[in-house]
C-alpha cells in the first residue's frame, strides 16, 4: 500500500511540477535543466491526429508524442511539458517548421520524407510506413496499363492538397507521360475521398490506411491497380540540424515504442489493416496483398447482401401473412365480394412492389457476383504470369551458381536470391490453392495409400527439422487405404507437419502416428511447441490470421497453413480435431474414412 501512494504522489508531482520553460531550448540545454517544453504544430488527419468535440486530441500521432514525453521521464529523468497548436493546413505546419523555428518545436502531419524536403527541415527516422495508391470513383474504368492511363485520363479531374507528395506525385505524372488532367485543390488530406465522390469522373493520391478504412465504409471509391508511390515513411520534422533528432530517434527505435506502435495500429485502423500494412512494409507483393485484402471485402459485401436478401424475404413472407389474416377478419365482417375485390388490389400492388425489390436485389447481388470472379481470374492470372520469371530466377541462379570461379559472397548472394525465389513460388502456389479450394474444384477420387503420402512429406522435411535439431518419429506400419485425391493428401499433411517444426523448440521431437479405429484412419501430429489459447484456438482456421504464438526461429508465416487444412479434409469427407493448451504442445488429428 506504501508503494502504490509513493507512485501516486510521484505522478502527481510530476505533472503539477513540469514547468513551461519556452519552446526554444536545445536537447542539450533540457538535459542540463531536467525539464522544459516541446511546441507541437499539428493538423488534425485521421487516424493519426484526431480533435474531439471537447478539444481533447487522440490518434496515432498524439500517443507517439505521448509516449516520448514519458520516455524522457523513465529514461533520463526529464520533465516535458507538450504544447501543443493545431494549424489549418499542412502547408502552415511545414512553412513553422522551415522558416525560422526554435530548437524545441516539431511538426506533426503524416509528413512524407522526401529528399527536396531533406533540404529544407530536419526529419526524424520514418515511425509508420508511407504508401499511396491511385484511388478513383467508381464511374471511372479500372486501367491496367501505363498506355490506358495516357489514353484516358486527361478527360479526368485530381483531387489534392497542395503542396504535398500528393499534388507533387500526380504532377510528376501529368508530366512524364503528357496527360493534361486538370486538378482541383482541398485544404486537407480529409477531404480527397469526398472531393472524389462529389461528381463523377475524379480521382487522386491518397494513404493507403485512409484508402483501407474508406474501402471498410463501403464508400463507392475504387483502386487503381497502376502507378502506386511507396515513399522513405512519415517523419517528425523539427528545425535542421537541431539536437532534437537523437533524443526523438532514440525513442522510434526503442522497444517501448514498437510496443506503442503496433498497439495505436491495432486501436485506430483495426488488426487486418495492420497485418496488411506489416505485409507489405517487409517486403510482400502489394498489389497481391491489396487485391485478396479487396476480395475480402467483396466477399463480406457478398454475405451482408445475402443476409439482406433473406431478411427481405423474412418480412415479406410476414407481410403476406399480415394482409392475408386481415383480410380474412374483414372478410368475416363485410360484404364478400367487396372485401375479396378490395383484397386482391391490395395483393396485387403488394406483389408487384415486392417483385420489384426481389428484382433490384438479384440484379445487386449478380453484379457482386460478376464482380467476384473477375478478381478471382485476375489473381489466377496474375499468379500464373507470375511463375515463369520467378522459375527463370531460380533457373539462373542455378546456372550462376555453377561457375567455380565464384567468391564465397558471391555464392552466398546467389543462393539467397535462389531462397527468395523459391519462397514467391511457394507464395504464388498458396494463392493458387486457395483460389481453387474456395472455387471446389475438384478431381476423381481413387485409392490412396497413406503411408505412401506420409512417408513422403517427412522426407521432405527431414532437413528442416534436423536444422532445429528436431527429431521425426513415425509410426505408420501396413498399409492404410483410403479414397481421394495425393495432392489434397499431401496438402494436408504437409502443412500440418511444417507447422509442428515451425513451433517447436529446438531439440524438441514431433509423433506421427497412423491408427485405425472404427473404420477409420485416424492421423496424430503431434508437436512439443507452445501450445494455443482459447482464443487461437477459434482464429486459427481464418484465413491470413496470425495467432499469438510465434514460429521458434523467426520462420515466416503467411496465415493460410490451416484454412487450407481445413477445407481440403472437408473436401476429403474428412474430420479434423486438435487437442492443445499452453505450454502443453498440439495434437491434430486428421480422420478418414478407410477403404
């Protein structure tokens, strides 16, 4: 209880002692003063910067800022006091900033680094990634080439704000390919989507978050899948050459404000946008990545309007019901045949208004549907054209490989890119597999041999367990037969066996083990990793989900390991269960029906 009072009052005088101090101190003269003042020129931007009815701010931004006054606290004993002053534009937060600032003012507003802007201000290191993308109404076609753009769009109007990477971007393109759009200026980032959506035939820059979040709204926007910017990142900015930039990079690259980062991320733009945005800023095919992000959207779109559709029905079935008992009491209390006339009038127009909605939301529903498959064959094609370069890669890395004149790096850098074309082939296949899966295309089934498949898949593995030091025990004697198709098979127990190596700790032993009960095949993986929560346990069959645990020596995870799992063994007529808590390991059992 003394310890808790102690921290209490230490808070208080932390807060009623932070003295305003000015904002034109140095980092060195804070430093020798333990305390002082930081002026922070803000626009409000949502989700980074976010103004209250009551005047109170939040946002990603805000927190970050937050964060480095108590960083300076715990880690140097210095007492911060934040001012902070909203600005109606970006313009007036750069032109602070860049002309005759003091040493303790920064400025906040998704401010893109650019090397022109390098020159004029000082930038801290990027703290979130900074991507745009092409957006448009939905009037406009989608192009998919540099020549369709050229074609097209100059009888089209930009939106944008100037002075920003927005207006410079879509000015270097009217430029490099000599297309006269016009372009209309707001004053903030806020208003591109309504400038977008105020009139047909518009279109501009805009952040890939705001565009997600947009997209989430099920605003009529769509993107353009050419032409898009990915910058250095968004920065603080603060006067050029001020000490300022080690405290303020001190702080972006410590832990605490990883922690800070991912957690406002997850707050304000939801945990997909923030797995797809971790996607892409590590490296990942972000045009492949934004496109399975969009069909997923489609696809909710698709659910909600079904749902509809049958909640249409629901209350149309009832308002029959309705209007028929009241006609039968009317008909009890009036003349028949006038209350039978009256009746059907009423009948008719009913059915026709309700033929007309059923008509207007078949119509809805066939566009989405339209609209669904063509995503579906643009991924398919996609990923297919995407294979003949990556193999040519990997065939030429080969062929590099082979020349004994190479230096020990030079073989090193050869085989990484050989890896890394290797993993977009596995990447493209699982795309591939997954498209199939959702679109149940299937083959004719015949009889496999378990063991034949399973026996395989662990040699397959052999080498990555033993790089963990990870022992194989297979327990598979007979034959074991059942009805359907190896490439399913083989699907299922090799992502079942790579996940049981991905988990485990190293020296660890994994069991697989075939038994035969009540007619079935009964399949065990068993692993001595981490084990699953409760939560996992009803994310983990999601599709792109990543749960809690992660793979023991840094492997990646793409989050489809155990949908394809699924839907494959659902597929195969199949049962699976697990058996898994914490610190305990995992068992899956996969059950066939056996022949």
């Amino acid at each position: 209880m003394r310890a808790v009072s102690s921290i209490f009052f230490t808070i208080l005088y932390f807060f009623f002692t932070t003295g305003v101090s000015g904002s034109d101190q140095t980092w060195a003269e804070v430093q020798k003063r333990k305390k002082g003042e930081l002026t922070i020129y803000y626009r409000s931007t949502e989700p980074f910067l976010i103004t209250e009815a009551d005047g109170t701010l939040r946002g990603l931004e805000y927190e970050m800022m937050v964060g480095f006054k108590y960083f300076l606290w715990n880690k140097y004993g210095i007492r911060i006091n934040l001012n902070w002053q909203s600005k109606e534009s970006f313009k007036y937060v750069f032109g602070l900033i860049k002309n005759n600032p003091n040493e303790g003012e920064f400025g906040l507003d998704i401010i893109s680094r650019t090397l022109k802007r390098e020159e004029e201000v000082g930038f801290s290191t990027p703290y979130f990634p900074d991507i745009q993308v092409l957006v448009s109404d939905k009037t406009i076609p989608t192009i998919k080439s540099i020549q369709e753009f050229k074609e097209s769009f100059e009888q089209y109007t930009a939106v944008s704000v100037a002075e920003t990477t927005y207006d410079l971007y879509l000015r270097n393109l009217r430029a490099k390919y000599k297309v006269d759009f016009n372009i209309i200026y707001k004053q903030t980032s806020n208003e591109i989507v309504p400038g977008i959506l105020e009139q047909p035939g518009r279109f501009g820059y805009m952040d890939l978050p705001n565009y997600l979040i947009a997209l989430n709204q099920n605003l009529a926007i769509k993107r353009q899948p050419i032409l898009p910017i990915k910058g250095i990142g968004f920065s603080v900015i603060f006067k050029k050459g001020s000490d300022w930039a080690e405290p303020i990079n001190e702080y972006l690259a410590s832990p605490e404000y990883q922690i800070l980062r991912n957690k406002g991320i997850q707050k304000y733009l939801g945990n997909d946008v923030y797995d797809l945005i971790e996607s892409i800023s590590q490296g990942e095919n972000e045009e492949m990545v934004l496109l399975l992000k969009e069909k997923e959207l489609v696809d909710k779109e698709l659910m909600e309007r079904s749902k509809q559709i049958q909640e249409q029905e629901y209350i149309t079935n009832m308002l029959i019901a309705c209007v028929i008992i009241v006609f039968l009491i009317a008909y009890a209390l009036y003349n028949r045949s006038k209350i039978k006339s009256k009746a059907n009038k009423i009948l008719t127009a009913h059915r026709l208004m309700i033929e007309n909605q059923n008509e207007l939301l078949s119509k809805r529903n066939n566009e989405l549907l339209e609209l669904d498959e063509e995503k579906n064959n643009f991924i398919s094609i996609l990923s297919h054209d995407l294979r003949a370069p990556i193999n040519n890669i990997t065939a030429l890395a080969g062929l590099l490989a082979m020349d004994d004149n190479l230096t020990e790096s030079q073989v090193g850098s050869i085989n990484h890119v050989a890896a890394e074309s290797r993993r977009l082939n596995k990447m493209v296949t699982r795309i591939l597999d997954v498209e199939r899966i959702e679109s149940k295309s299937t083959e004719d089934f015949r009889v496999i041999d378990l063991t034949e498949v399973i026996e395989r898949v662990v040699s397959n593995y052999k080498q990555q367990a033993l790089d963990k030091k990870i022992t194989l025990h297979l327990d598979a004697e007979g034959v074991h037969n059942v009805m359907g198709l190896e490439q399913y098979l083989f699907h299922v127990f090799e992502n079942l066996l790579s996940n049981a190596i991905k988990f485990s700790p190293l020296g660890e032993a994994i069991w697989i083990r075939v038994i035969e009960k009540d007619g079935c095949h009964l399949i065990n993986f068993t692993d001595g990793g981490p084990g699953m929560s409760e939560e996992d346990q009803q994310l983990m069959f999601k599709k792109f989900q990543r749960l809690s645990a992660k793979p023991t020596a840094g492997e990646r995870s793409t989050g489809l390991g155990l949908s394809i799992v699924a839907k494959y063994t659902e597929l195969l007529d199949g049962k699976l269960t697990w058996e898994s808590a914490p610190n305990e390991g995992t068992t899956f059992t996969v059950a066939l029906k056996a022949v």
